[in-house]
C-alpha cells in the first residue's frame, strides 16, 4: 500500500484565509497523484500551487517516468471563466508557454467540444506563426475526369456559407477553375471548359 504524507499549513499570504492542504503520496504502487493542492475559500484569488525562482531553473518541473502512464504530468482546471492553465512571459524573447514533442511526439494539443481548440490573438503582431509545414484536415485533392468540367466533393461540415478556395494543380491550357460552390455536407468544383485529359485542383474549405 502507498505511504501517505499528509501536512495542513496554517500560514499563507497576508489577507488569505488557511489552511493550505498538500497532499504528498509516493510507495511501492505509484497510486495516487505525487501532489495535490486545492483551496476552499471561495473567495479566495490565491493560486492552490504557486512556485517561484531567482535562480537559472525551472520554478516548476513535472515529469511521468512510466511510459504506460497515459495522465498528464501537469493538470489544470478551472469552472470558473479563467484559464485552466496559464503562462506569461514579460521579456521580450520570452515565451508565455512552450511545448516541445520529442520522438514524433506532439508538441502542444487543443481540443474542444463545441468551442476553439486553439485560439491565437495579438493587438498589433501577428496572431499566429508557423515556422515548417502547414497540414489542414479540411483541404486535399479533387480530380474532374477528361471531357468532364466538374466534380463533386463530400465533406461533412460544409455549409452553403462556407468559403471555398481550389486551384488547377495540372496544365490544362487555358482551362481554369471557374468557381466552387458551396452545399450543405459538399462542394462542387467547376472549371472553365472540359479537359481532354483528366486533371487535378487542389481545394481548400474555410468556415
């Protein structure tokens, strides 16, 4: 069975109210988390773990050694309107948070249910940078057989106000891409006139 440590501290900053559990586990199982802090005064605008250095570490380092292990080394979460996790940098080259993917491993994931998995903001510079390739899962390739001039595509999620951008990958003369229409659930891309050869465009759906 795991040894169980357990402390309440009754001192904190000034004006906050204690006690400030912490929760340290560790035994021959692994069970339960290595750390667990929470505070419940609701009024309270303490953070439950705060860490902090004047040297040249990390304030902070969380690490899983079991390869098995599918949790996050760190956790945060919040029901109240704030961020679950939250990092700031004030110098200049610094970075509010970094994620680093080593051995094709991702580097910074964001998921949601109905909401944005990532969202990116600036007030004057840029809102996002990508510094390598750029892969969307709402683009990819269409072909139109030879003597014909369009090709429908399915893909769900499309509506009649999604915005469709698609471009001649294939040398047909003076052939084009005259123009992609939108349909709920699909797009149809139409060209110009009919190839003698079958072609390509490349396509690319946005809203």
């Amino acid at each position: 069975m795991a040894q169980e440590c357990r402390r309440d501290h009754q001192e904190g900053t000034p004006g906050e109210v204690g006690p400030y559990p912490s929760h340290i586990s560790d035994g021959p199982l692994g069970v339960g988390n290595a750390i667990e802090a929470s505070i419940a005064n609701a009024g309270s605008s303490a953070a439950a773990v705060a860490a902090t250095t004047d040297g040249a570490g990390s304030a902070l380092t969380a690490s899983i050694t079991n390869a098995a292990n599918t949790r996050s080394a760190i956790t945060g979460t919040t029901k109240g309107d704030g961020s679950g996790v939250y990092g700031e940098s004030t110098h200049a080259a610094g970075r509010g948070v970094t994620a680093q993917g080593t051995n094709g491993a991702t580097g910074l994931y964001g998921e949601s249910d109905t909401g944005s998995g990532v969202y990116a903001k600036s007030n004057s510079g840029d809102a996002l940078q990508v510094g390598g390739k750029v892969s969307l899962s709402r683009s990819g390739l269409a072909t139109i057989a030879a003597h014909k001039t369009r090709v429908k595509v399915p893909l769900a999620g499309v509506a009649a106000t999604s915005m469709i951008l698609a471009t001649l990958q294939t040398d047909a003369g003076a052939i084009g891409v005259a123009n992609a229409v939108p349909a709920a659930g699909s797009f149809t891309i139409n060209l110009t006139a009919a190839p003698t050869s079958s072609v390509k465009v490349a396509w690319m759906v946005l809203g």
